[in-house]
C-alpha cells in the first residue's frame, strides 16, 4: 500500500517529508537534483509563504519557488 502524497507547496511548516517523485519536464527534474534533492531523499520544511518553501537536508537549506515546489510531490514521513 503506497503513502498519500501532496505537493511540496500544500505541506505544513515543520512537516517531515520524503520527496516521492517529481512531476515535470527534463530541465526542471535535472535542475532539482542537481540541487541534491531526489526521489527518496527526507527533507523538513522550515518555512513557508504563500506555496514557496524554505526546506532543509541535514545542514542545508533551499529556497523553492511555488512553481517548483507545486510539482514536487511528497509523502510525510
């Protein structure tokens, strides 16, 4: 049985996630993992406005815009 998943934009502040997939063209899967954010990686929000989120991995942070983070789908962990 699979784990509902919603967009990175709609979870709350604080939530614990894993990135279940990544819903776009080449160019933009290419450019999230190339930030180091994958299929299976576990991320944290720490902030968000207005569907933009401020996410962690152990010490890093990212800023993601609404667009992205509306085609980013996770599950929360």
């Amino acid at each position: 049985m699979t784990k509902p998943t919603l967009p990175l934009s709609m979870a709350q502040t604080g939530s614990r996630l894993r990135i279940a997939a990544i819903a776009g063209g080449h160019s933009l899967v290419r450019k999230i993992t190339e930030m180091g954010l994958k299929t299976g990686t576990e991320i944290e929000i720490r902030q968000q406005e207005r569907g933009s989120v401020v996410v962690c991995r152990g010490q890093t942070r990212f800023a993601i815009g609404v667009g992205m983070a509306h085609r980013i789908m996770v599950e929360i962990i």
